[in-house]
C-alpha cells in the first residue's frame, strides 16, 4: 500500500478526478537507534529515528509507523509494542524526563 508496503494508492486532485495509480515503495533510508532503561540518558526506552529533516520524510514516517501498529493490533490482540504515541520530542523533553527520573540534578 501507499505507507511502505510498494502497494499503489488513487490519488485525488482538487476537483474530486481521479488521478493515476502510484507506487510507493523506500521513502528514504535513516537510522534508528534503541536505548534500553535504565542505562539511557532519560532512564526509559528511547527509540530515537535519524531521517535527513525534510518535513515530508518525517511526517511521512510517523504516518508509517501509525499504520504498522494498526496492523499489529488487527493481526494479534496481545501486543508488545505499538507505534500509536510515536511523535517528535518536544524541545527540552529529554532533559525533563531524565531530571523526573533522576538520572540528572540542576545542580
């Protein structure tokens, strides 16, 4: 399907007509990188994404991973992981919840 599995999607112009089937297969290649608890900079399971910062990779990505966890969830009922709360760090948040888990002070 159009979020990654190379699939084709109907898109629609502004007047409501159909326009030609696309294939979307890579979008673009990244790193992740995990961090298991205790031993990260926050205290918590970090999964962190490196994507080359165009808007469109990113927001394309976060809209991947929404999907991958609708489908998890549809093909089994007790899952481990889910991808539903993936979202940008907010500015500061790392250094927040690692204050709140007391892995640094503000001394």
């Amino acid at each position: 399907d159009a979020e990654g599995g190379g699939g084709a999607r109907t898109n629609k112009t502004q007047k409501g007509k159909r326009k030609k089937k696309v294939v979307v297969g890579v979008i673009d290649e990244g790193l992740i990188a995990y961090f298991k608890a205790p031993r990260s900079f926050t205290g918590e399971d970090v999964c962190e994404l490196h994507l080359h910062g165009s808007i469109a990779v990113c927001k394309k990505m976060l809209e991947v991973l929404a999907t991958m966890s609708d489908v998890d969830e549809k093909e089994s009922r007790k899952t481990s992981s889910s991808f539903r709360d993936v979202r940008p760090a907010e500015p500061g948040e790392f250094s927040k919840r690692a204050f709140l888990n007391k892995k640094m002070n503000l001394v």
